[in-house]
C-alpha cells in the first residue's frame, strides 16, 4: 500500500511496514491504525469496482436500454450481491 502522511510519501509497505514506521516513531498507533483501515476499505471498494464492471455494467446498461423493471431489478439484486460478498470492513 501506498502512504501519504504529513506530506511524505511511502511506498509500498505492508502492515509490517506499517509498524515499523511505528516503532521507529515515524507514525503513532494511532496513525498506523487509520492508515491500514483506510487501505483495507479502499482494497474492498477496488475488488468491488473489479465486479461491478465484470458482472453489472453490462445488465444496467440492458436494462436501461430495455426500460423493463424485471431487467432493472436483476442488475440490483446482482449489485447487492456484490456488496453481500465484499461487505466494507468495519
């Protein structure tokens, strides 16, 4: 992950990384922790985006073309899904 803290830039480090910045005093816990949650709601927002163009572009698309509800609804119910099996870290 990349990390952009007190206008400095770190480059690819991983919660290891992270917390060394930590024990090295570069970061607090504090700090480290908002980071790595930032980094995990990021990566689910990036695989869910991954989904949504592979699986549900295409059906909202069909279904705006077709204007039929039955259409419009299975493109929801394909995106609640999407969200049912990548749910936002907490």
């Amino acid at each position: 992950m990349d990390i952009d803290h007190a206008g400095r830039q770190f480059i690819c480090y991983d919660q290891d990384g992270i917390n060394d910045l930590v024990t090295s005093g570069v970061l607090t816990q504090a700090e480290a922790g908002s980071i790595i949650a930032q980094a995990e709601i990021d990566a689910v927002l990036k695989a869910r985006e991954a989904r949504y163009k592979a699986e549900t572009d295409g059906m909202y698309l069909a279904a705006q073309y077709s204007g039929d509800a039955a259409d419009m609804q299975a493109w929801k119910d394909a995106v609640a899904q999407i969200k049912l099996d990548l749910p936002k870290p907490i």
